[in-house]
C-alpha cells in the first residue's frame, strides 16, 4: 500500500511536469525572425532520413532564397529611384 501510494505521487509529479513544460514561453523554432536567417534551412539535411539528399536540398534552398532577396533589393532600390508622386 505504501509502495503504491509512494509511485503515484511520483507519477503525479511526473505529469506535472510533463504539462508544464509545454506551457514555456514562444521557442526560437515558431519565431519568424529566427525563420528568416540564412540557418533556418538546417532542418532540410534531415530529409536524409527518407531518402533525399538534405545537404543539396539545403544548398539549393538557400540559393533561391539568396536570388530572392537580391531580387527584393533591386525591386527597393527602383521603387527609390522612380519620380516622386
């Protein structure tokens, strides 16, 4: 009985704070300012894992990703350029 008593308020605990831990504050994974930076492509070489070849996936990411925003600059730096309205 006192065995019993002993592994349920150790279950108890356990829980506890299995659900609090899931109450923590925003991770840096669902924050769109860490999505943005040149490492958040990283995830992509797990793609190994069924069957793709991650670091090329990475790579090819990463390049579309630099095009883009050096298609961005140019686009910013003609809207600056253009007659003032």
């Amino acid at each position: 009985m006192k065995t019993a008593i002993c592994s349920t308020g150790v279950a108890l605990i356990f829980a506890t704070m299995l659900v609090s831990s899931g109450c923590d504050k925003k991770t840096s994974a669902t924050d769109p300012t860490v999505q943005s930076t040149p490492g958040s492509t990283r995830p992509l070489e797990a793609a190994d894992l069924i069957g793709y070849d991650g670091k090329i996936l990475r790579k090819s990411v990463d390049h579309i990703k630099e095009i883009n925003e050096k298609h961005n600059q140019d686009v910013e730096k003609m809207d600056g350029s253009g007659p003032d309205q």
